[in-house]
C-alpha cells in the first residue's frame, strides 16, 4: 500500500522530470498509472511473514570480534 507521503514522492520525481516538456494533465497521468502499476504488484505479491528460526538463520562473526585481549567473550556453538 502506498502512503500519502510516497504518492508525493512520485508527484515530485515526476514534476523534476517532466515539467518543462509535459503538460499537468499528461503528469497526472503518468503518475496515476505509476500508482496503479504499484498496486496491481502489491496485490500480486504480498508481503511474506519472515520465520527467523535457529533453522533459517545464520551468524557470521569475525575472529576479532570473538576474542580481544582487553574483553573476555564467551562463544557458544
């Protein structure tokens, strides 16, 4: 779903872009069929629930960060 706050965004990329050589009805379309492209994708692709899961996760560390002279780390396998 697009915010009111990225509807302005594209109003304004496209008046940036546009506005010396198109007209404002022409803007206008441009942006409602933008709009509309959005939303068709969103409906057609929506949001998937993350699972973050000791099975679908990964840490990647660096030796540096596990052991300092100056602070004792406790790693756990």
């Amino acid at each position: 779903m697009l915010t009111q706050k990225d509807n302005k965004k594209i109003r304004s990329k496209l008046d940036n872009i546009y506005k010396i050589s198109l007209s404002k009805k022409d803007i206008d379309k441009f942006e409602d069929e933008i709009i509309q492209i959005i939303k068709n994708f969103n409906k057609k692709n929506p949001k998937r629930k993350k699972n973050i899961s000791e099975k679908t996760s990964l840490i990647i560390c660096y030796g540096d960060s596990i052991y300092s002279n100056k602070k004792k780390f406790n790693l756990i396998i």
